[in-house]
RNA sequence: GCUCUGGUCGUCUAGCGGUUAGGACAUCGCCCUUUCACGGCGAAGAUCGCGGGUUCGAAUCCCGUCCGGAGUACCA
C-alpha cells in the first residue's frame, strides 16, 4: 500500500509558478546561497510567477538576529526583490518559521500525522541516542533512529511516558521495504531504498518543528511549486518527499542545485576572494557582473552568450541549462566581465555608481577592517577612495573627464582609487624605478623647458607640440619624448594616452609638475 | 562503514550515436599604438576519469572500476 505513495506523480499542471528562498539566518549571505536566490529568482521572472522569501528560524540556538537584515540587504544590492516576505507581508504571512509555529500553524498537522499513523512520540534522552550511535558505529551499521524502542511502542507504554511527564519529539515513521522516487529537475529520478532511512524528527521536544517538517509543510501551505535548494538537501529528499505522500498532497519539483568550490576544489573560502556576497560590493564589483558571473556557475543558456542584461538572463533562464556537477568560482572571469560591465556604463552612470561606491559605510569599514593578523590587508586603498569622494564635491566636469580616460584600464570600481590619483594629487608620488630611467635622460630637462614654453590645453596642441619637438630633434620615435614626460606628470609609466591626460592637466599643472621633476635632478 | 551524487581544455561550459569535440576567462603571439589598457586577429590547450561492451560508428547507450562531493543531529 505504500508504495502507491511513491510512485504516484502529481502534475503541477498550470499551476502558476511560485517559488522561494529560505534561509536559515545563521550568519552572512555567502555566494552559494546567493547563487540558489539567484536562480529562483530567475526562474520566478522568466515564468512569469511569484518569489517570496522565508525565514527558517527554527533552531533558537543558531539565530543571528543581524543575519535577515543581511540577507535582505545584500539581494536588494544585488537587485533581487521578493514578492512576499517577513519585510513586505503577503498573502501567507508569516514568513518566519518561529512566528508561524507560535501562530499555531505546524501543531495541528503534526497530530495529523500522528493520528494517520505516519508519526509517532519517541521519548529517548540525549545520552540514549548517543549510546545507540555509538553502538551501530562499532558493528558498522548505518546510524540513525531506525525504530528504537518507541517506534513499534503499545499505547500503553506512551501513555505511561506521557504520564510521568517525560519530554519527547515526534519522528517521522518511515515505510520498510518499499522504494521511494524522487523526480529532480536537474539529475532526473533518485531512488531511495525506504529501509536505507531513519525516522526523523519532526517536531523537537520544545514543541519547535525541524526544518523536514517546518520547510515542507510551509511548502505546501504557500503554495510553492519548485523546491529549489542546494544539493546538501538530496540525501533527505526521500523524507520530505514521503511526507508530502503521507500527508495526502501534491509533491512540488525537486530542484537540487550543486554546490559552489573555491579554485582548489574545496568549499569556498576567503583565498579564494571572499565568501560574504557584500564583500564583493566592498572590493568595487558591480551587482549585475556578479550576477550574470554567478548565474553561469552551473548554469548556461544553451549558446555562446557569457555577458548578459537582466533581461537576457531571464529570458534565457531554462531548467534545462542546470548543471548537475559543482563549479569552481574563477575570479579572473569575474573581473573581466565586472571590467566589461563598467566599459558599458556611461560617464554619469559610471560617476553614479562610484560615488554611491564610495560613500557607503561598508566600504569604508570593509577596506579599514584588520584581517586575522590584525593587518589592514591593502591600506593604500581607502585614503585613495576617500580622496575620490572629496574630488567630485570640487570639479565635477574635471572629475568626470578623468573618469573617462581610466573607464577602459580598470577592473573594479575600486582600481579607480589608484588610476586617478595624479589627476587629483597635486604632487603625485614617483616609480623610482621609472624616474631612473627616464628622468635622468639628457635630452629631458630641453624637453621639459619646451613644454613649460608652449603652453596649451587641447589634445591637438600637445600632440603637435611634441611631435615636433622629436622631428626637429632627430628623435625617430616619440617614446624618448613621451615616456619621460610621462613619469614626470603621472608618476607612472602608464596610463591613458599622455597627450589627452596634458590637455585634460591643464598647462599650470603641466609646468608645476615637469618644473618640479627638472628641480629634482 | 552505509546511502545518494558528480567526473568534456587550467577554469566556466556547448554537445543528446557520425563535429577537424565549439565558445568564453586565463596564457602566449601578432595588429592597433606614445605606455598600460580596450578592441581586432591568431596560437597553444580536452585521446571527453579509467576499463570493457553494444554499434559500421560512442563524449553521447550499457556494465564495471577509480577518484571527488554531500548526507548519515531534537542544524539547517
């Protein structure tokens, strides 16, 4: 009779699509959970249904208060918004798990099951279950409640527990001997032997239920059509799937995503940039290259396409791109598509971004936090992105002009911390390297009196202006003319092209800086 | 141990019985050029984990095997 449970298939039909993200608030938005909030929400968008967001709160003894916040945060940064959730309500309201037990919802259903026959109270302590553990590990048996002593207990043993008061949880009842089937989008249909599962907990002994009890039962009661989550959750799946069948209701797809590994295989980790999503906003990533980057972590549309608009990607979004195997996180393809999204960004909406970049709290925090070592990692950063912040307060069209001569040499927005420097630096700092060998040249300190000479404030002026000093000079090409003059306006070596950065200097700056290269010999 | 699960260039991937196994990042070279980038072009890079089998033909189907990963809690 059981197994008519479980292999019965119940059609989604036309159902309209709904599905969720439901974190458990613990701790920091990472990008693994970043990346299943992702794809729900890709998936809800290109159906066309509705996305909400769920608190699983259920272990009072893990929960981080700051960590919803965080979490709502940092997809609003990343521009994922809900539909329904404990911040914006909605038509399953609540939407944390501990506020739905104390309204009552879980108690009822769990009787319901015990009623039906498909769970029961088992009143084991603590030191019982560790000792039985212990016991199937040394005779190599699978661990787990497989039925203890209360699982087959006459009503009169429960009642004489409840009787002495005794506290117990209420688990699962699993079916021996039959198959369970479970249909995932991604790796097509799992079996499960029943007798390969323990009877789980449902409800704990403080009345709180477990997440196999609380995330499908809410489930069902939002009407959720796609249970997607990470891979992690497989190995259950049978139970949450047997637990939709006893309780007599339709099972929802299964979507199983796999899991994010850092460069070396692993779990991810700081070595390999960070882990917490907002760090990623702190080292100047633009929210949508990190979307579109994650989005083709185990997932592809199907053709060529790598960088894609919001729109595309929903567009293209597909079930059937999914991806069964896990991926690694390659920061260097990160960085190129963050480059080539700042590329296509206009001047205003590039200055836009920066300074929203460089007037949020969590940059400054994020660049002046000490690491493990107590050591600021890179303090050279912040002074130099707080500078940026004070330059566009004062000329703006100057500022912006700047902007557009670094927009293609920089992969974040914090590179620009260091690229625009000598445009907002009076006296910006010199490679020593690159004074040695190019200040100390014989020809330059003529070269330099020429410039200061011939004063303008367009591209054309300089261009012509040194182009025909190296002519008339006997200089076949323009590197001994342009490389010192170079290093003595920037400091550097390179950069944007030397003519447009003298026009966009202005001539004061131009002889203040080349005078004081010549005083420095 | 047991149960699931994964395995195509360094990385992300395309591929669905017949392809010179395609693309992207990274790497290297060339072009552009005053440098660095950007952009363009090109090269190198995968006997498709391994071994059998089915087939005229296998990365694609079947079996076995190896190596990863996850789960095995009154955590999620």
């Amino acid at each position: 009779m059981w197994g008519r449970h479980s292999i019965r298939r119940y059609p989604i039909g036309n159902m309209s699509v709904r599905v969720r993200f439901a974190p458990s608030p613990t701790g920091l938005l990472h990008v693994g959970a970043l990346r299943t909030a992702l794809f729900v929400q890709l998936f809800a968008r290109n159906q066309g249904g509705k996305l909400f967001l769920r608190i699983e709160d259920t272990d009072r003894s893990r929960y981080n208060p700051a960590s919803e916040q965080e979490f709502i945060e940092t997809l609003n940064w990343v521009g994922i918004t809900f539909d329904e959730g404990p911040h914006v309500g909605g038509p399953h309201s609540p939407y944390r798990q501990s506020e739905r037990k104390e309204a009552g919802i879980y108690a009822p259903l769990a009787q319901q099951l015990v009623d039906a026959g498909h769970a029961y109270p088992a009143f084991d302590t603590a030191d019982e279950l560790t000792e039985m553990r212990e016991i199937q590990q040394i005779n190599k048996q699978p661990t787990g409640y497989f039925g203890g002593k209360w699982r087959d207990a006459t009503p009169d043993m429960v009642e004489a527990a409840k009787a002495e008061g005794k506290p117990y949880v209420l688990r699962q009842r699993v079916p021996r001997g039959i198959k369970i089937t479970v249909e995932d989008a991604i790796r097509g249909r799992i079996e499960f032997e029943s007798d390969t599962l323990d009877d789980s907990v449902l409800i704990k002994t403080d009345g709180m239920p477990t997440y196999h009890f609380a995330s499908m039962v809410d489930d069902h009661l939002m009407e959720t059509t796609h249970i997607m989550r990470g891979e992690e959750w497989v190995s259950s799946s049978p139970k949450h799937a047997l637990l939709f069948d006893q309780f007599g209701w339709p099972r929802p797809t299964f979507i199983h995503l796999p899991v994010i590994v850092g460069s070396d295989g692993k779990k991810l980790s700081k070595r390999h940039g960070a882990t917490r999503v907002l760090d990623y906003m702190a080292q100047g990533y633009h929210p949508h290259a990190l979307k579109n980057f994650v989005a083709l972590i185990g997932w592809a549309p199907g053709d060529d396409r790598e960088s894609m608009t919001e729109a595309e990607l929903i567009a293209a979004f597909d079930l059937r791109g999914l991806q069964p195997s896990p991926g690694k996180f390659d920061l260097e393809k990160l960085r190129w598509l963050n480059g080539h999204q700042i590329r296509q960004m206009t001047i205003d909406e590039l200055l836009e971004n920066l300074l929203r970049y460089v007037n949020d709290p969590y940059v400054k925090s994020y660049w002046n936090a000490p690491d493990s070592d107590g050591d600021i990692p890179n303090p050279e950063v912040w002074p130099r992105l707080e500078r940026l912040a004070g330059a566009a307060a004062g000329d703006i069209e100057y500022f912006k002009a700047a902007l557009a001569l670094e927009q293609e040499r920089v992969q974040t927005l914090a590179d620009f911390g260091e690229a625009l420097e000598f445009f907002l630096v009076e006296q910006p700092a010199m490679d020593e390297k690159a004074v040695k060998k190019w200040l100390t040249q014989p020809h330059v300190p003529a070269l330099f009196e020429h410039i200061i000479a011939n004063p303008g404030s367009t591209t054309e002026h300089y261009d012509a202006l040194l182009r025909a000093y190296g002519e008339a000079n006997g200089f076949e090409k323009l590197g001994p003319i342009v490389h010192p003059t170079r290093v003595a306006l920037t400091g550097k070596t390179f950069g944007p092209g030397l003519f447009e950065l003298m026009a966009l200097l202005g001539p004061a700056r131009v002889e203040a800086r080349l005078r004081r290269a010549l005083a420095a010999d």
